[in-house]
C-alpha cells in the first residue's frame, strides 16, 4: 500500500485528506471522531496529484462552485458499512433523509441504529455526504466533524439552492 497524506485548509478548517496511490481513502478533520492514528496515514506530502484533485474539488464544493466529486474513492468497510455509504451517495445535493429511511431502503439487513453507526464510521466524510442523514425528526444527529460544521454543510448547499436549510427530511 502506498498510502500518503496532505494537509489543507478549508472553509471548513483544517482536513486531513488521504490516499493509497489509486484512490481517495479517507478525509479528516483534527478532532474527528473515530480518526485512524496518523501513523495509518502514511507519509506527508506537500503535493500530490490526487490529493491535491481531492482538496481542489473539496474547496469548490465549499464555495458553492460544485454539487458534486468526481474522484476515485475507496472506503475499505464492511459489506453493510459499504451499502450504506453507497446509499448515502445517493443522496442529493440539498436533500436530506434519515438513518430509519436508509434502514428501510436496504430491505432490513441493518438497523436504524447500524445505519448510524455505519454514517459515524464513513472516512469520506463531505465526498461521502453524510451530513445530510439526520434523526427521523429531523434534527441534527452525530457528525464526525461535530453539529456545527454538519449544520455549515447543509446550510451551504440549502442557501446554493436558494433557500435556508431548515430542520425537515426530503425527499431522500
């Protein structure tokens, strides 16, 4: 494995954004929950080209300029861990929907709970939209990088489509 790091700012702050030479594996922020030891980040580097891609598309994303990512990703989880991140991809851009909608979209093989303990484990976090997963009520739930930045995510993509996030599930 191949693995290497850089270390960007964002409008987010600072993200830690990894890969193993072939795909993006893992995006963290300094007191993210769940965060791999550094060791397993493999070496720094000032430049990369897929992780400098990565941190590109992250920032446009960040000022509006891009719905969507359009990297190689690789997010080494568990058969259930996986169906759900591929759901959560699913989700649009400024759509929401809840871990018990995930549940039931995936036939019963997880449950709301494992939902959210899968979203809680997703290392792709903002390329993996987990932030637009919230509690059956609407409310904001868990988020690696804290309710604070998961309210900036969906308040960033509410306001690019013209209106203020508020508490609500979509479509999703």
């Amino acid at each position: 494995m191949n693995s290497r790091h850089i270390v960007a700012d964002t409008a987010l702050g600072v993200l830690t954004v990894v890969s193993d030479g072939a795909a993006v594996t893992g995006v963290y922020f300094p007191h993210h929950i769940r965060r791999p030891e550094a060791a397993t980040f493999g070496e720094r580097v000032a430049a990369d080209p897929l992780l400098d891609e990565a941190v590109r598309q992250i920032r446009a994303y960040l000022a509006g300029e891009r719905r969507d990512f359009d990297l190689p990703l690789a997010s080494g989880g568990t058969e259930v861990q996986e169906a759900v991140w591929a759901m959560v991809r699913e989700i649009p851009f400024g759509e929401t929907t809840s871990y018990g909608a995930i549940a039931e979209r995936l036939g019963g093989i997880v449950s709301a709970w494992g939902v959210g303990q899968a979203v809680g484990a997703n290392p792709l976090c903002v390329l993996v939209p987990c932030h637009r997963v919230l509690a059956s009520t609407g409310a904001l739930t868990g988020y690696a990088g804290g309710l604070g930045r998961k309210r900036t995510l969906l308040d960033l993509e509410a306001a690019a489509d013209g209106e203020p996030w508020l508490p609500g599930l979509g479509a999703a």
